[in-house]
C-alpha cells in the first residue's frame, strides 16, 4: 500500500500533504504537527474509539478529545493511496458527535463504492494486521519505541512457526483456561465450591427435614392431647351455661316482682311529691330560709349586744336639770345680775347729815324767830326721819344685793365671777359630748330596730311560704325541718324512680341475656365448679392447641418448602457427580495448563529465534557491529550483549539513543517477518535520540527497507544535514 495524499481537519491540522513510494523524509519544525499526522494516519486507517474514557495511560485525554479541530470545526479527513494497483480513497467525517464515526471507501478514478471496505476492516484489509499488532511494529513513536504484550501480536509470532494460520495465541487460552479455572474453582463463586455449599446445604436441608418430620410428629400427638383436654373443658363450661341459664331464669323471675314493686313505691312517691314545690323551688326556699334567720340571728344579737347608752355628766348644782344651752343661758343671766348686783353702791349719809344741819339750823332761827327756826327745826327733823327711812331702805337694798351676789358665787362655788365661764364652758363640753353619744346611740338602736323588724319580717314571708305545704310551720326550726323533709322526699323518689330505671335496665338486660333459652332444671354441682379456673384452663388448652397447630402447619410449611426427601436425596447425588466432574475438570485444566506453558515456551523458542536474529542483524547494521546479539523474553522485554561482554544487559540499563535502537530494530525485524511486504511504516521523531553518526545507520537501514514498502519518517532534525 502507498498513501498518495493525506488531507485532514484533526487537532490543529487543516491541510493536506502529498506522498510518495519509498522513503518519505518529512523534516518539520516542532508543533508543525508530526504527531497529529501520524494520529490522523491511524485514525483514518483504523478509527476512533469514541469508549475511550479519561485516564492516567492518555494523560486523562482522550483521543476524541485530544485531537478535537481546532478551529472548531467537525473531524473528518481524507486519504488518497494505491493498493494491489488500485486507486482508493478513504473518507471519515464526524456525524451526530461521532467523531470519524461515517466513512466510505471509493475507487478514486471512478467514484465506484468498495463494499468490502468498511469503517471496522479498513486497517486490516489495507495493512494487512489489527491495530494493536500494527501500533507495536510498524508504528514508531519517540515515546512508543518499547514493545508490549498483546494477544494479536503473539498470534502473529505463533504463525511464523506453526502452518501460518493465525489461531489462539497462548495468552488468550491461558486467559481462556484461567477464566475456566476461575469458572471452577474460585472462592466463593467457582462451580467447585458452589457444588459443595450446595451438596452440603442439601445434606443440611435432608437433615432438617428429617428432624422436622420427626418435630412434626410429635406436635400431632401433643395437639390431638390438647384436642381432647379442650372438648373436655369445653363440655365443662357447657354444662355451667345450662346452670346459669338456669339460675338467671330464677333471677328474671325475682327480678319482674322486685321491679313491680318498685313501680308501686314510685308511684306512691310521685303522688307525694306532686303536692311539693320544685326542687330547686325548695332549696330556694332552704337558702331564703337560711339567709332569713342568718339576717334575724344577727339583728338579734346586734340589738342583743347594744352598748349601753352614754352616761350623763353630773351637772354642778347649779346647772341641775339644765341642759347645755341652758346652762349657758343661766350663766349668762348669773353673771350679768352678778355684775348688777356687784355694781349696787352703799347709799350716802349726805342727806342726813344735810337734815340734822337743818334741825341744827332751825334751833338756831329759834333763837331768831322761834316760829320759823320750829319750823325749820321740825322740817329737819322730818326730813331727817325721812332721810334716816330712807338710808335704811337702800343700806338694806344695799346689803341684799351683796347678800345676792355672794349667793351666785356661791352657787358656783367660786370667789370670783369669771371662775364661772370654766365651770359652764366645762359642764357645756360634757354635755355636748353627751348629747352628740346619745344621738349616735338613738340612730344605732333605731337602725338595729329596723333590720330587727325587717328580718323578722323576712322571715315571716319565708315562713308563710312554706306553710303553703307545710300548715303547722310556724318556728324557724319547724320550716327548715318541713324543707329537710320535702327535699328528702325529692331525693328518695328520685332515687326510687333511678333503682326502677336500673331494675328496668336490668330487667331488659336480663330479658336480652336469657332470650328465648329455656329455663333448664337448676345444677347446684354445677354453679360449684369455679368457672373461671376452668375458663382459663379451656383459653390455656386452646392457646396451647393454636400455638400447636401453628407450629404444626409451620412445620408442614418447612416440610413443604423443603422439598420431599427422595427429591432431595436424589439431588444430593447429582450434585456429588456433578462435583466429582468438576473436579476432574480441574485436574483437565491444570494438565492443560502444563501443557499449553510447554507448547508456548517450545513456540516461543522457536519463533523467538527468528525475531531475535534478525533484530541482532538489523541492532549490528545500527551500531556497526557493536551489538550483536539479542534476547527477547516472553515479556517482550529485549536485553544486548556486546561481543566482548559475556553478560546480557536489559534495555532499561543502557543509554535512551541504545534503548531506542534496540527496540527499532526489534519493530523493523516484527515488521519484516510479521507484516505484509506492502504494508508502511510510520515514524514519528523515532530518531530523535540518535546521533549523526547512528542516524545515518539508521537512515541507510531504512532506505534500504524503503525499496520493498513505503515508509513515512516525521523528524525535527534536519536529516539532508545529517546525510
């Protein structure tokens, strides 16, 4: 196969690039995209796997993310090339977000469809092996040189020396073989031990069965005893029905005579207390009653308990009988006759004295004219006698007045007139103080009178209302004993009237629980036996028959669920054949196991021979003979030994630019004996480790291999220098 043409939108590629036989030196800067090439060539050979799922091995990049346009347009690419001389173009395009999910395959001249082409054969048809067996030989990456294990690789060894058919690597029948172990023997889900849980679980189910049907036979035999103590006890309590039947008809009996009676007692009661008031009525009446002769008892006692009334001042004698006022009214008439009298002056002698001059002048006239100085003489003396009248009447007026004056001291007992304004002005206030006391005691006594009368007659009104059923009432005692009485009439025809209503209860209640039974003939024996001993021990056998028949029918349900014996019996020898061949099949395996590592290692000695030959003649070509002889392992894991050196040395230990080398020439050999002579091969920066002097090896190498097969070489070294 020759690839003419190659146009792609993939990862930052948007061009095309032109091809040609033979080698294809492709010197590109870095980032021109030599990577993203050689992926399109894959990708358009072999596809995308758009399963791919974020991961450490793609760097948690997956392919249809890693090489998404960048441009943003949709994935797609095209390849022009030649195969067995024909001109085919290959198309893949992206379609409802499937990258390179369509793709088609036409000749290139005329447009025809190549139906045996398709989007999964592509690879294989045109390079001639699967994708894995090409990406480990003819696809050389810088950091991909290394060669892994893979199924289809180690088919392809197998077929170099064997008939050349490509059947079951020794991988995939060591899986198979591994996988059919497991199928037999792993723990716990292998055939083997899923065999012996189940064959010890039948011999455990065949056990328990055994052991339940034993149960099971005596659970019959203890529930047909518990069967029979129950009918016992059951005829038992049947016979002490009929007895209570029986005495419940001898009570209905007493109960309709007890019940008649009481209707006569009731209704001799409701005609008495027809002609009493209402209840409440009487116990209105009892409160009345008793708020009356709470009323009555505290006027009573308050008239019972009145203070005597005020004592009144002992007046001075000379205010006896006269009240303040006119106490006051005599003072002040006292003490102005006092000041009258007090005030009377003794009368003058002047007139006297003046009528004896007189008499003393006539005597002496009488010595001039005796007629005249008799006359002047006896006028004296008249005068005088009338003068000395006189003055005794007002000495006398005189002296009663003094007498008068001292006798209203006197009266008052003091030796001066206004010592008498404390003594009425003090008889005043005590009268006053008296005559206020007895006022307040008049208006208590008359008030204590008026609620005395008002709760007598409060009480005369209670009474004559309780005289209208009770005439002889006439006492406060007589009324609260004639209410007594009336509310206990009430009282015992209500409960009267409520032991009718619960005898008629009773009565009905009874007639309900006898019904329409017969009365039997009365069993005193019977009524004898506690019933409620016999209750419990009829509920006690018949939980105990439950209980039995439960764990009965649970025991047939085991019994049943467990399967019949036979049937178990017979599957526990199958299960043992089934396991004995099981086993043999391990031992088959295990033979087999043996076997299949002793062909592989006879295969493996003689293709790896072949691979490992050529890889030393091609190492030699690249290091001018300084390697030259190689190891491979089973692992694919190469080793070299100089031709001085008689020690082999792993790739791991020698230098990257030796490393690469070795396992370029381990793919060229893989490409040369397990490849189609047609089939390219792809280099991307393969060389990069090398040195001028072994890049030239290497480029001789593969101008050489470029006579028989394309080859397409990605580098970043300017290899015409390097040439």
């Amino acid at each position: 196969m020759i690839i003419v043409k190659m146009h792609a939108s993939f990862g930052k590629l948007n061009g095309e690039i032109t091809l040609h036989e033979g080698l294809n030196l492709l010197c590109l800067p870095n980032e021109a995209g030599k990577s993203t090439w050689s992926a399109f060539l894959i990708a358009m050979l072999y596809g995308i796997d758009t399963s791919e799922k974020s991961s450490a091995a793609n760097q948690h990049l997956p392919m249809k993310e890693r090489y998404k346009p960048w441009d943003g347009r949709s994935m797609q690419g095209r390849i022009e090339l030649i195969h067995n001389g024909r001109r085919i173009t290959i198309e893949r395009r992206t379609q409802k977000k499937i990258p390179m999910g369509v793709f088609e395959a036409y000749d290139t001249d005329t447009g025809t469809p190549i139906p045996e082409l398709n989007g999964d054969n592509c690879g294989k048809m045109l390079c001639g092996v699967e994708r894995s067996v090409f990406e480990r030989t003819a696809f050389i990456r810088q950091l991909g040189l290394s060669v892994t294990e893979d199924s289809a690789l180690e088919k392809r060894m197998n077929a170099l020396v064997t008939t050349g058919e490509e059947g079951k690597s020794a991988s995939d029948l060591e899986r198979k073989l591994h996988d059919w172990e497991v199928k037999l023997s792993k723990k716990p889900t292998g055939r083997i031990h899923r065999l012996s849980a189940q064959i010890d679980k039948l011999a455990q189910e065949l056990t328990d069965l055994h052991t339940l049907q034993d149960d099971a036979m005596l659970l019959r035999a203890q529930s047909d005893a518990a069967q029979k103590e129950l009918s016992h006890l059951n005829a038992l309590t049947q016979r002490i029905e009929r007895a209570k039947n029986a005495k419940k008809h001898l009570a209905l009996e007493e109960l309709t005579q007890k019940n008649a009676a009481q209707e006569l007692k009731c209704k001799h009661l409701q005609a008495q207390v027809s002609l009493l008031p209402e209840e409440a009525q009487l116990h209105s009446l009892r409160q009345q009653l008793e708020q009356a002769s709470s009323a009555l008892h505290t006027a009573q006692l308050e008239h019972a308990f009145t203070t005597e009334p005020p004592s009144k001042p002992q007046p001075p004698a000379c205010f006896v009988g006269l009240s303040a006022m006119q106490a006051r009214q005599k003072h002040s008439d006292d003490a102005s006759q006092y000041r009258s009298l007090n005030e009377a002056k003794a009368p003058k002698k002047t007139g006297i004295f003046l009528c004896a001059a007189i008499i003393l002048l006539g005597a002496a006239l009488c010595f001039v004219n005796l007629y005249f100085g008799l006359a002047s003489a006896a006028g004296g003396v008249l005068a005088l006698i009338f003068s000395l009248i006189l003055y005794a009447k007002k000495i006398r007026a005189y002296q009663n007045s003094k007498h008068q004056a001292e006798l209203i001291l006197s009266r008052y007992g003091v030796d001066h007139i206004d010592k008498t304004a404390l003594i009425v002005q003090e008889y005043a206030s005590q009268m006053q103080r008296y005559e206020t006391a007895l006022s307040a005691y008049n208006e208590k006594s008359d008030e204590q009178m008026t609620h005395l009368r008002s709760a007598e007659t409060q009480m005369q009104a209670v009474l004559a209302q309780i005289k209208c059923f009770s005439p002889s009432c006439n006492t406060l005692d007589q009324g609260k004993e004639a209410i007594r009485a009336a509310l206990e009439l009430h009282a015992r025809f209500v409960s009267e009237k409520r032991t009718l209503e619960l005898q008629r209860s009773q009565l009905f209640s009874m007639q309900q629980l006898v019904g329409n039974a017969t009365g039997d003939v009365p069993d005193p024996e019977a009524l004898s036996l506690d019933e409620s001993k016999i209750i419990y021990e009829k509920n006690a056998a018949a939980e105990r028959l439950m209980r039995l028949n439960a764990k009965l029918s649970e025991q047939n349900g085991k019994i049943s669920a467990t399967g019949d014996a036979a049937v178990l019996q017979a599957k526990l020898e199958e299960c043992r054949l089934q396991l004995a061949e099981a086993k043999r099949l391990e031992h088959v395996l295990d033979i087999a196991k043996t076997a299949l590592k002793s062909a592989d290692e006879a295969l493996r000695s003689r293709f790896s021979p072949q691979i490992t030959a050529e890889a030393a003649r091609i190492l030699s070509e690249l290091t001018e003979g300084k390697y030259s002889s190689v190891l491979l392992k089973p692992n694919m894991q190469l080793s070299v030994r100089e031709q001085s050196d008689p020690v082999m040395h792993p790739a791991a230990a020698m230098s990257c630019g030796t490393a690469d080398q070795m396992y370029l020439a381990l793919r060229l050999a893989m490409v040369r004996r397990l490849l189609p002579e047609n089939a390219p091969i792809i280099l991307d920066d393969a060389l990069v480790n090398f040195d001028d002097k072994r890049t030239a090896a290497a480029l001789k190498l593969l101008s050489a291999e470029a006579k028989n097969r394309q080859i397409i070489l990605f580098s970043c070294k300017e290899i015409p220098y390097v040439l």
